[in-house]
C-alpha cells in the first residue's frame, strides 16, 4: 500500500526563510524521508534530522491503486 503524503518544505533561518509544499508518494515514512533527502532541491545535510519530523506530521492518504513511489508535485520559493 502507498500513501500521498503531504509535506512542508523549509529552509530555516537565517539560511532562508523560503518554503512550500512538496507532494510524495511512499510506502511509509522511511521511503518518504529518502525521496526527499535525495530531491534535487534537497534539504541542507545539516537539518537532514529534521526531515523525518516534517514527515511523520505530514497529512497522508492512502493510494486505491499501485503507482511508483516518487516526487508527484511540489511548490518550493
């Protein structure tokens, strides 16, 4: 089963104070995590301990049908 999870995207300052929302579909949170460590817009490997917390709060639905686990859309400033 696959899950859309729903996640904040942040940049804390004062590196930036840019954020959005990023829409990732995953197996579970661990996958999730990954995906986004690994985005090409990725998060700072100095908050890399952050990205699970934003994960296990993020809104998650529950997929009807098998798709491929990745990136679906995001909206990062």
């Amino acid at each position: 089963m696959k899950y859309l999870y729903i996640v904040d995207f942040w940049v804390p300052f004062p590196s930036s104070e840019y954020g959005g929302l990023i829409n990732v579909i995953a197996e579970n949170d661990n996958e999730c995590h990954d995906i986004l460590r690994d985005a090409e817009f990725s998060y700072n490997d100095a908050h890399d301990h952050l990205i699970m917390h934003e994960v296990a709060s993020a809104p998650r639905y529950e997929l009807a049908e098998e798709v491929q686990s990745g990136i679906v859309s995001s909206f990062v400033t």
